[in-house]
C-alpha cells in the first residue's frame, strides 16, 4: 500500500481490464504479432471482437496448386512421362484412357505430356514478364515520384505513350522484327508491364515521400540514394509485391493471346499452353476430340484463377488499396 492508502485505509483500487486488455493489444501490435482491433464503446470489456486478417483455406489450396504447377515446370524432365515430342505415341485423337490420361492429339502425341510440358514455358514467360516490368517500371516510379519536377514529367510521359500505344500491336511489332525466343516474348510482355507497375509505384512513393521518416532521414543528411533504398523502397515494394501475382497472370494469359495468334514462342519443341490450345482449335478436333483443347484449357483456367485469387487475397491481407491514376 501507498502512502495514501495508508492514511485513508482503502486497498488500492483493482485495475481496469478494458484499459489493460488495450495495453496488452498495443504491446502485441508492437511485437508484430496480431493486430489491434477497435473496440467499441458499447461492448463489454470481456468481449474479444478483435478481428485479425486471415488469408484462408481458398487461398492455400490456391497456394499449393501453384507450387505443383512450379514444380511440374522446372522438375518435368526428370518425372515419369512420355516424350511431350514423339509422333504417334499411340493413335491420333484417342480418348483419355491410362495409358494417356488426357488422350491424344491429331498427331497421336499425348496430351498430358505435353500440358505438363507447356507449364514451363508460359509459367516462365509470365515469371519474367512481371519481374522485368517490376524491376523497370518500379524503378522509374520511384526515382520520378521522389525526384518529381522534369524528371517526373519526362518518365510520366514515357508512360502514357506506352499505356497510349496500342498493346497488340507493339506485341506484333516486337516479336514480328526480332527472333521470337523466349527472351523476346518475355521482354515484350514485360514491356507491356512496365507503365502499369511504373504509375503504381510512382503514387506510392507521392504518399510516402512526405511522411515523417523521410523529413526526419533529410534532417539528419541522408543522401537520395540512401533514402530511396533505406526509407522508400520497403514501403514501395508491399505494395508492388502485393499485385505480382495479379501481374503473373495477365503475363500468362498474354503468352496464351500471342500463341493463339502465331507469335509465341517459336520450335516445335516449345510447348505452352496457347500453341497447344491453337493445335486442338481446328473444326475436325473441336467436334471430334474436344480433349486436346479441353485439357490445356482447364490447366491454364485453374492457375490463372489461383494467381488471381491469391494475389488478390494477398493484397486485402497488406491492406494495399488500388490507386487511380
């Protein structure tokens, strides 16, 4: 007892639990271990309406598809499946059946192999086209929203004449003048990225170049480049990397546009998705043997849908709002 305690005789007076459930959430907040939430003034003081964010079962089952997909892709001449190129592996446009799980094409090659196969190249043209556009167009937004002035004017305008430009047709023009490689078509997609991401990260960094810490890193002598890596950056990328997978699978659903219109990957021994979709399109096969389309179809709906529902998950659980430019 204190001294007060002492003249009157009172116990000291038992604390408030509301005010120190608060404190106990605040110190948690600290440790980054949940997150506060907001108690009403209506609610009793034993009521946990704390609400924490949860990615959910929807959003691993995606999770682990994807990661099978991958591992398809990088680990599929090492996994026990035919030759994705051998003619006649069995007769043309038979049915699935266990010798071929997804049947057969007009050319008797089986068609599992071949979806297997064709994970690699639109997964690793969509991975890269999303990665060039983050690198560049995340690094031109940062250095134009920090910088701002002509800088700023210039690098806006570099992306406004990319978002301005029709997006098929510089596809077209790319890939119709050099060797379509997979490095050509990955450039090309992530080209078609670079504005997009650029724009983002350039508002991102408007927000966060006038923030406290940063006033605080110039008062103390900062560099630029120190502020831009130390202070900018990290919050930059939460951001950024909350849309990648959104990003990766626009990428893949554009390698799948550009097959379809012969400017894919080019060797008949580069298999995707889109060429695959492209050999079953023709009338003999949509009537007759809808599982060579059907098939490739269904594997590149499933991971474009987990690349969507994911990121998408993602980006509510980091709270990232879409900006409007």
């Amino acid at each position: 007892m204190n001294a007060e305690d002492r003249v009157t005789g009172k116990p000291k007076a038992s604390r408030d639990p509301r005010a120190s459930r608060q404190r106990l959430l605040w110190r948690f907040r600290i440790l980054r271990l949940v997150r506060p939430s907001r108690v009403s003034d209506d609610s009793p003081a034993g009521d946990d309406s704390a609400v924490r964010r949860r990615l959910g079962f929807s959003f691993w089952l995606a999770v682990v598809w994807l990661l099978i997909m991958a591992f398809v892709a990088v680990c599929a001449p090492l996994l026990p499946m035919a030759d994705p190129t051998k003619v006649a592996f069995s007769g043309p446009r038979e049915p699935p059946s266990l010798d071929a799980w997804f049947g057969t094409d007009a050319l008797g090659r089986d068609v599992f192999s071949r979806t297997m196969y064709g994970a690699r190249i639109s997964l690793a043209v969509g991975g890269f086209a999303i990665v060039f556009g983050m690198v560049v167009g995340g690094s031109l937004g940062i250095v134009a929203g920090y910088f701002r002035g002509r800088l700023d004017q210039a690098v806006g305008f570099v992306f406004f004449v990319l978002l301005s430009f029709p997006a098929l047709v510089l596809a077209i023009l790319i890939t119709a003048t050099f060797e379509r490689s997979m490095l050509v078509v990955s450039l090309t997609i992530g080209i078609l990225a670079v504005a997009p991401v650029g724009l983002l990260s350039r508002a991102s960094t408007l927000v966060f170049a006038e923030r406290e810490f940063v006033a605080a890193a110039r008062v103390l002598g900062a560099r630029n480049g120190r502020i831009i890596v130390r202070e900018l950056l990290p919050n930059v990328v939460i951001p950024m990397g909350a849309l990648t997978l959104l990003g990766m699978a626009v990428a893949v659903v554009a390698e799948g546009s550009l097959a379809f219109l012969g400017l894919s990957v080019a060797g008949e021994d580069a298999i995707s998705w889109g060429k695959m979709i492209v050999d079953g399109a023709g009338l003999r096969d949509l009537q007759n043997a809808t599982h060579v389309t059907m098939f490739p179809v269904a594997v590149m709906f499933v991971t474009v849908l987990s690349l969507n529902f994911a990121g998408d998950r993602i980006r509510e659980y980091f709270d990232v709002k879409e900006l409007a430019f």
